[in-house]
C-alpha cells in the first residue's frame, strides 16, 4: 500500500441534534485500488460518502481528500476531481441518454471541446449502453440507467470514483455486470470507494474492505489479512468411507488439531504443505478418502466473526499494511 492515501478520514465524527451519524470513523483508502465499504442498511456509508464529497462537515476529526479538506477552500477542485453514482442516480427522463451525458460534460466545462461527442460515445460504449444513446431515459431499464449513470461519473476523467450502492435496484445478471466494469475502472489509475450492505458484491472485488456499524469503523484492512487474523491456521476437512482409518492424523506431524465425527475429521494443519503427506498417510492406513477440502473463508464468514468479535469490543483496530507480494483476495 502507498503511503498516501486518496481518502483519509481520522476520528471523524458528525451528529444531527442529538443523533450520531458517525462516531470516531476512520476510513483510508488507497489509490488504484477498490476500497469497499461494508456494513448494514444505515450504518452511516452514505453518510461517510457527503464527508468525502464536502457536501456535509464532521463534527469533528480530519476528512483528507486528494490531498485537500472537502469542506475547505479547495473543496471545489476536489469535487471536480470526483465521479459520484448514488444508489438512486438523478438522471433526466425526458432528454435522450446522449442530452444527459452532453448536459453533464457542460457541468464538467467539456462541451466546448472538439471531441466531445468522441468522449460521450466512448464513455458509453464502455458500460454497454451506445445504442441506447438516442431513447429517452424514461424508457431506460434501472439497469440501464445505472449505466448511464456510472458513464456520466468518467466522462471528465475523475481521479476518485464514489459508488455509493451502486447495484441498488438491479437484477442479478446486471448487478454482476456492473461490478466487473466497476473492476476495470481501476485499470487506468482511478480510486474507486464502494458502498454496499451486500456481502456478495465486495467478494473477490475488493482490494480493501472497511467494515463499519453505527457510524464507527469496526476494522479494515486487506481480505486475506482480515481472514489471517481470525482463521490463522489453515483448515482442512477430510471425509472417507471408513472414518476411523481417518484418526491415523491424530498426534501426526504437522497436525494442531485434530477432531473426527462419523465418516468426517476436520483438521488444523501448522502449514498448508504439508496436507500431500496427510493424504498419503491416510490413504496408506486404507481410508478411502471422497474428498479433501481446505477451508477458504468468504466475506460471509469474515463478515459474520468480525461482528461476534465487535459484540465483546465496540472498535476494532486497523490491521498493519500487508507486504507486497501477499495474497488481496478472500477465495470465493
């Protein structure tokens, strides 16, 4: 991870009356890469995302945004410098979806250039919607107009991307569209800061994944490091049809643990190398093994331990960066 951070938030806190929107939130997020904001309905992420944008002040604590304070003097290049698809993008149903993007490149001061119809149709083209280009938005599918949306968010080359929700409303063939052209985005450079309540949608496309509750960050860090700290040892079930030749692992080299029920024994190794040699041994004492299958965790179950951790502690600390060559992905 680079040392400079696109979004930094330090203790940021914010409350309306006697609400508390956000409570001592911290939030850093890389560049080039895809931060995830993870957390239920109302946990505060589109809260979080209009301390990012400038468009709300914190309370208290530091919003850090491209090297600037939204809220600031310099607020307005950071805006400028931002592509923003809310969950319920406000798009204009009686213009064609080419008047939409060319009122939008005229907000961003594009219009005047000579390539501008270049620039909408390319913009387009990449999220799958250029023949659509001349029908009236009205008459978009909610698919297609989040299409439309997360096209009008590029069209000035924003250096940061805000998705705040963006599948909200979609079916499952274009939600899953839509996140892979979320994942190219990051191919040119762009920062891309993802909010979603949805487990399914930050598996295998976050690079960091922050998971926050009640307006307070609850940890953060890189997948697979999250998954390191709370399965540390690497799991291994194995099942045979003969389930006591299976005890043979018990008390062997390499193996921690060691617990079998019926024709099943789940097994904690001191490394994944040595699961070869399990397999040997087991099938040398006359196990005929149906399967052997490393535990790979998923968000779902890092979602679910971070929150039985959160239970017993109200905050828990960032994890320290990961090294450069170590996995970023929790395997799905």
């Amino acid at each position: 991870m680079s040392d400079y951070a696109t979004i930094n938030l330090q203790t940021v806190s914010l409350s309306f009356g006697q609400i508390q929107a956000i409570d001592n939130l911290d939030l850093v997020a890389p560049p080039g890469e895809i931060t995830v904001l993870l957390g239920p309905n109302g946990a505060g992420k589109t809260t979080a995302i209009r301390l990012i944008t400038g468009a709300l002040t914190p309370t208290s604590g530091t919003v850090n945004v491209l090297g600037r304070d939204p809220s600031g003097p310099g607020g307005e290049l950071i805006r400028a410098s931002c592509g923003v698809v809310s969950a319920k993008p406000s798009l204009y149903d009686r213009l064609s979806g080419y008047d939409n993007l060319l009122y939008a490149a005229e907000l961003y001061g594009l219009a005047k250039m000579t390539s501008v119809e270049q620039k909408i149709r390319t913009c387009a083209a990449r999220f799958g919607i250029s023949e659509a280009l001349d029908q009236r938005v009205g008459g978009y599918s909610t698919g297609m107009k989040t299409r439309l949306a997360l096209a009008r968010s590029i069209l000035h080359d924003p250096q940061l991307l805000l998705l705040d929700e963006p599948t909200s409303g979609l079916d499952p063939e274009s939600a899953q569209a839509v996140l892979e052209l979320i994942r190219t985005m990051t191919q040119s450079g762009q920062t891309v800061l993802m909010c979603t309540h949805l487990l399914s949608e930050a598996e295998g496309l976050a690079d960091e994944i922050i998971m926050i509750e009640a307006g307070t960050s609850l940890i953060s860090g890189k997948p697979q490091q999250i998954a390191d700290r709370y399965w540390p040892d690497t799991e291994v079930t194995f099942t045979a049809t003969v389930g006591d030749r299976l005890d043979v692992l018990a008390n062997t080299v390499g193996v921690k643990e060691y617990a079998r029920s019926d024709d099943t024994a789940v097994v904690k190794v001191t490394d994944a190398a040595v699961i070869p040699d399990l397999v040997t041994l087991v099938v040398g004492a006359g196990a005929a093994l149906t399967s052997v299958r490393p535990f790979e965790p998923s968000l779902e179950d890092l979602y679910f331990a971070i929150r039985r951790e959160a239970g017993q502690s109200t905050k828990v600390s960032a994890l320290p960066p990961v090294s450069t060559g170590q996995s970023v992905g929790v395997s799905s």
